[in-house]
C-alpha cells in the first residue's frame, strides 16, 4: 500500500512538473509572440517613416519664374536667395534696371545646376586653399625675414589681401544653390 501511495506521489508529482513545464512553455512562447508583434509593429511604423519621407522629398516646392539656364518662364525649384543674389539685386534696383523676376532651375536643367554649383563650391575652396597656404608662407617669410612689427603687418595685410582676390576669383565661378524646402 505504501509503494502504491508513493507511485501516486511520484505520479502526480511528475503530472505537476509536465504541467509546470507546459505552463512554463506556453508563457514563453505568449513572450516570444508578443515580442514578435512589437517588432513587426515598429517594423510597420518604420516603413511608413520611410514612405512619408520619400513622398515629402518628391514634393518639393515648385515656383514660377525665370529659369536661370535657359532663361525661359516655367516652373521648378527656387534658387536660394544668397549674399550674392541679393546684392545683384541691390545694385540692379540703384540702377533702376531691376525686372523683379523670380529666379528658378527648371526640372529639365536641374542636374546640369547641381554640377555648375559643385564646381563653384570646389574653386572656392581650391581658391581658398592656395591663398591660405600663400598666406601663412608670407607670414613667416615676415617673421624670418623681417624684425620689426611693420614688415610682420605689412605680410599679414599682403597675406590677407591675397586671400581676399583669390576668393573674389571664386566668384566667376559662381552659381547659386538651389532651395529644397518642402510644400
């Protein structure tokens, strides 16, 4: 009798451990489940970032006005109002010979404007580069050369004057940058 009560034991014991076990299981896996949906929820909501960035970028504001390539009215993407644009525009409006057009690149030329503003922005800093480097080559020249406080000022001004007319040669190379803003 007490090798039967002690099988039921072992029995119930082992019914209570599968059980326990299954619980254990079933709780993992609901985990694991829900894990699952969280990931594929954040999964949904980054695909939909992503498609609502791409439909904002293919919108992108588009005005009327005068293309600066072809110089026809169309309608494109505005070109940024910069120093140089607004003192063109100052200069034209003293000598009275302003038309008050909106500047714009057209999408047929839009490429083509994108190069031209690559190439300004790399003479730029070509120009840039080769007066810094003639600069500091004057300025020690002043020092070495020179003892006194005049020649040390009269290389740094040379130095800073140069730097001024190699950037001011950039300018011939100058094309505006075109607006992305967005609708």
């Amino acid at each position: 009798m007490k090798k039967k009560v002690k099988m039921k034991k072992a029995k119930t014991k082992k019914v209570k451990m599968k059980t326990k076990t299954e619980e254990k299981r079933k709780k993992r896996e609901k985990r694991e489940v829900k894990v699952k949906e969280v990931e594929v929820k954040e999964e949904v909501k980054e695909a939909e970032e992503i498609k609502k960035e791409e439909k904002e970028k293919e919108e992108i504001k588009k005005e009327k006005g005068t293309c600066l390539i072809c110089q026809k009215e169309t309608v494109g993407s505005p070109v940024k109002e910069d120093f140089v644009i607004r003192g063109i525009r100052k200069i034209k409006t003293s000598l009275k010979i302003a038309r008050g057009t909106n500047l714009i690149i057209c999408d047929e030329h839009l490429e083509e404007a994108r190069k031209k503003r690559e190439r300004f922005e790399k003479s730029l800093l070509t120009y840039g580069g080769i007066g810094a480097v003639i600069g500091i080559i004057l300025v020690i020249a002043g020092l070495l050369g020179g003892r006194d406080l005049i020649s040390i000022l009269s290389s740094m001004l040379i130095a800073i004057l140069l730097i001024v007319v190699l950037v001011i040669f950039s300018l011939a190379y100058y094309f505006p940058a075109v607006e992305e803003r967005k609708k």
